[in-house]
C-alpha cells in the first residue's frame, strides 16, 4: 500500500510538472506571436515611408534638382 501511495505521489507531482509545461509554452507561443505581429506593423510603416521619400526625391528632381541635392533636402538637410 505504501507503493501505490509513492506512485500517485509521483504522478500528481509529474501531473502538475505537465500542466506548469504546457502553460509555459503556450504562453512562449503567444509571446512570439506578439512580437511578429509588431514586426509586420514595423515592416508597412517602414514600406510607407520610403514611399514617401521617393516622392519627394522625384519631385526635387522635376523640379531641376540634382540627385544628391534632393536625398539631402529629402533626408532633412538644407
């Protein structure tokens, strides 16, 4: 009888080992997805703005720019 106890002792204590484990990586599974997510929000503001920069480099040069002129006016410089 002391066996049978040892061994229900044994399989609560691996019961919650489990259950601590498969919190742990569910959790670690929704971090990762978070941090993707803001990744490909990263990504589209990113994509945004270089769009915004061409057109402003293209309009310097219409304008009778040369090239590096207008990268720096784009780029914040005078």
């Amino acid at each position: 009888m002391t066996e049978e106890k040892k061994d229900s002792k044994k399989s609560s204590r691996n019961k919650k080992i489990m259950y601590a484990y498969g919190f742990i990586q569910l959790g670690s599974s929704f971090i990762s997805a978070v941090a993707l997510a803001a990744i490909a929000f990263g990504f589209c503001s990113v994509k945004k703005e270089s769009k915004l920069f061409n057109k402003c480099v293209a309009e310097i040069i219409e304008d009778g720019g040369t090239i590096s002129e207008s990268i720096r006016y784009c780029n914040g410089g005078i």
